[in-house]
C-alpha cells in the first residue's frame, strides 16, 4: 500500500477574492449614500451673487389645484398633460417647494405657503409643490388636511431633490421668469422669507441662502 502525503492545503485565493469584492461593494455604498444630495453648486452660485440656471424637470401632476385667473394660460397649459416641466413655466416666476407628509416640520409651513399662494399667485407668480418620497394617498391626503391649493408634482424618489442640492425638506427654492434660481431657504420658511424670495424671483435679483426654520433630514 503506498504511502500518503498530507492532504493537499487549499489555496484561500477564492475566499479572499470574494471578500475583497464583498469589501468594495459596500465601500461604494458607504460612499454613495455618503455623496447623496452634497451638490451644493446653486447655494455656491448664489453665495457668490449668481443666478445658476434652475435644474429642468418633468414630473406627473399630483394635485392641479386651483389657479388664479393670472396663471391659467401659463400654469394651465403646463398642467393639462398630466405632467409639468420646469420649462414649460418660462416667463412665470416660480416658488418650488420640497415637501412630503411624512415630513412634521412641513404641516408648520404649511399655512404660510397657502397664504403667500392666495397673496402672490393673483400677481402672476407661481407655487409648485415638489412632493417626495412619498404614496400618493398619503401626500394628497396631507394637501388636503391642510388645505394647499396650488398646485404639487410627484418625485417618487428624490431625484430632483439631488439635482438641487437638497439635504432635508423643507426646502424652497425661488427661480426668476428666465429660469434662473435667485433664492432658497433652507427648512421651514418664513412670511418675511417667502417675501423676499418671491421679490428676488419677480425681479431676478439674487437674494441668496437663507437657513429658515426646522428641517428633516434626509439625505
């Protein structure tokens, strides 16, 4: 009967491979979620007294709302198809607001960005909710316990939110009739805020970063 050696020992470069790469796939993610809505090219812009131009959309309609006489042809139009593109509302100026129904500080700035809409929205300027992250029944449940009546698109994600540079919600950003991003606040804004944000859209003045009230992060 021949003699045996030792068995032979198994070369670990199969498990080690498969580690390493187990290691990179979660590097990546790590780094992912780390880089996810760290854009911050429109506050640098504006901190430096420009006006970027506003990240183009186009997102379902979630609630039509109900438009002042002044925004019917512009804003209208732009509804009628279901869907709504940023550029569709060139020549409007334009309040975009970050929000979802799960968000608490939302339901505090809820009744001011109704009464700038009933204030500003017969003057010609526009109110879109940007709703995120959120069920459908949910967010229109939530627009109609608070009586919101401009009208909201829906970002099943966050997508947009990640072009503007979004960290939390609330957030509102306030773009001039050219397109252009003159102002945002950042967390629940105030009367005097949304004022002045909506005086820089009309004229297209920059008014800057202003950093508003609570905020919900979500990045």
């Amino acid at each position: 009967m021949e003699a045996t050696g030792p068995p032979a020992r198994r070369r670990p470069w199969g498990r080690w491979l498969a580690l390493g790469l187990a290691l990179l796939f979660v590097a990546l993610l790590i780094y992912g979620l780390a880089a996810k809505g760290t854009n911050d090219a429109i506050d640098s812009a504006l901190a430096d007294g420009h006006a970027p131009r506003a990240p183009e959309f186009t997102l379902e309609v979630l609630e039509r709302g109900t438009l002042p006489a002044r925004l019917e042809d512009a804003l209208g139009t732009a509804l009628a198809d279901g869907k709504v593109s940023l550029s569709e509302l060139r020549g409007t100026p334009v309040v975009l607001n970050l929000w979802a129904s799960w968000c608490t500080p939302c339901r505090e700035e809820s009744p001011r960005l109704r009464e700038g809409w009933e204030r500003f929205g017969p003057r010609g300027v526009a109110f879109l909710g940007l709703n995120i992250q959120d069920l459908r029944g949910d967010a229109r449940a939530f627009s109609d316990e608070f009586g919101l009546t401009y009208p909201s698109v829906r970002d099943a994600r966050r997508g947009v939110a990640d072009d503007y540079g979004a960290t939390g919600i609330p957030e509102t950003f306030f773009v001039d009739a050219r397109g252009r991003v003159v102002a945002h606040v950042i967390g629940v804004v105030s009367r005097s805020e949304l004022a002045a944000g909506v005086r820089a859209a009309l004229s297209g003045q920059v008014a800057g970063t202003a950093s508003g009230g609570r905020t919900f992060d979500v990045r």
